[in-house]
C-alpha cells in the first residue's frame, strides 16, 4: 500500500510547480508569507485535484479574450509544452499562496519583468501589452472565479459566502501588486465583472486550438494518463454555460453527472496520496503540521 501510494504522490508532483524545484516552501521557519495558515486562499489552493480543474477552467476561459490569447499565443511555447505552462501556473500560485514573503515577493517581480517586455499587435489589429492593467484583471478574475467553482463543486459546496468574499479580497492582493486595477473582491462583484466581460469574450479559430491542444495534451507518464484525461474533461465541464456555448462544447446531462462522478471517487485517493504538496511544506514551516 505504501509503494501505491508513494507512486500516486510522484505522479501526482511532477504535474505541480514544486517539480520546477525553485522554492523552499519549508524554510525561513515561521514566515507567514503573504498570507499565512489562517488565509482562506491556503484552503482553497491546497487541493490539488479541484485546483488542476480549476486551473484547466482558468485557462480556456482566458483565451476567450483576443488580446490575452494573442500575448500568450505570440510569446509562449504553451502548444509545445502545455505541461510546462501548468507547472510553471501552478508555481507563481502555490508560491505566492504558500512561499515565504521572500519567495512570493521574488515570483511577483519575476512575472511582472517578463510582462514588462511582452507587447504585440492582435489580428484584429488592435495592440495588446501583457501587463495592461484591464487584462491582468481578466486574467485574475478567469482564474479565481474558477478554482472557486471547483472548489465548491469538488471539495466543500456548504463554504460561507463570507468566506468567498474573503478568498477574492486575499487573491485580489496578488492581482493588483502584479498591476490590475478595479480588482473584484467578493463574490458578487465577481459575478458582475464576469456578466459585463462576456461582450469581449471570442471563441475564434486560435482559442478552438487551445482547446484542442489541452485535449490532446500528453501526461507526465502512462499511468498518469486516464486521471489527465478524467481532470481535463471536468476542466471543461467546469466551464460557464455561455463559455460553453462560445467554444461549441455540448455535454449532455448524463455525461456531466459521469465526470463529477469520476472526479468524486478519484480525487479522496490523489487526497490520500499526496502528504508533501505545497500546503504541507508551508505547515511544516509554521510548525501546524
């Protein structure tokens, strides 16, 4: 059993940031970083499986803004490497939610000088600069917005209201120090920001591809494979009816209700398996683990 679930847990890590192996999440000892272990936002970012549909949510709803897609589609090798693109994600979020203050500090200056230098002219013509502060909003929103979905559909439906609008007033930090601006901070403002976004939002030709590239993405290893695929499809699953719609994806009831049946039964085994992920390593650090 043991070997099982060590195994589980390597699979399991190679798809995470931590296999990156940039940050010390366990030292300096009792350095709450940005947050610290009381943060709503430790809760909700320290589940990996709701958080990798989540961040597969976050992903496509982000390309549904031309000028976002066109930064990442003329400045990323995400289509060769989309695994490398999620590690590299999952680090700036489990680093920024769970690093030290050093470490989350470093990972913010970090994306802000690669953003500094990304500027470029869409198809439609109009001119897009990655640190724009209306885009990082998008960006912020596409991606909170959905770990929070996955969070209430995969690990707690019953979280307060109260508590929501404290997870977008923490994450909101992260998104104005990176430059956004008018950053939504509850979850009714998150909801309203999302229904006025929606006349920007374009499935064309390049977001149809994103979504097939994800589709076809390859796992870490063959074992890792069908639970890639499971995660994947309630990625897409997670989306907005009207994200849906934009990109064509149809899903009859039964085949919804049988991949929320799948993530059910297989995310307590990845839970039980995984003992050394960012949120263990930052507990360790404050001494609660």
């Amino acid at each position: 059993m043991e070997f099982i679930r060590t195994r589980i847990e390597t699979q399991v890590m190679s798809m995470t940031g931590l296999a990156l192996g940039q940050l010390d999440l366990e030292n300096p000892r009792g350095d709450p970083g940005l947050f610290g272990p009381q943060a709503v936002c430790w809760r909700v970012h320290g589940d990996f499986p709701s958080m990798l549909i989540g961040g597969i949510c976050a992903l496509m709803l982000q390309m549904l803004h031309p000028r976002v897609l066109a930064g990442v589609w003329d400045h990323s090798n995400f289509r060769q490497d989309m695994l490398g693109r999620l590690r590299r994600t999952g680090q700036f979020i489990s680093g920024t939610t769970f690093g030290s203050t050093h470490d989350a500090n470093w990972l913010i200056e970090k994306v802000r000088t690669i953003h500094a230098r990304i500027r470029g002219t869409a198809p439609d013509g109009s001119t897009y600069a990655a640190d724009d502060p209306d885009l990082l909003t998008w960006v912020h929103v596409a991606e909170v917005s959905s770990f929070m979905a996955a969070h209430l559909r995969y690990l707690n439906p019953d979280l307060s209201l109260e508590d929501q609008d404290r997870y977008y007033a923490e994450t909101a930090i992260v998104a104005e120090r990176l430059g956004a601006r008018e950053v939504p901070r509850s979850a009714k403002q998150i909801s309203h920001y999302l229904e006025v976004m929606r006349a920007q939002l374009v499935c064309d030709e390049r977001a149809r591809e994103v979504l097939h590239i994800l589709q076809g993405a390859p796992a870490p290893s063959r074992m890792a494979r069908p639970m890639g695929k499971l995660m994947m499809q309630a990625g897409i699953e997670l989306l907005p009816q009207w994200a849906s719609a934009l990109f064509g994806i149809r899903q009859t009831p039964l085949r919804r209700k049988l991949i929320r049946l799948g993530v059910n039964r297989s995310a307590p085994l990845l839970r039980w398996a995984v003992r050394n992920a960012s949120i263990h390593r930052a507990k360790r650090r404050m001494g609660v683990l």
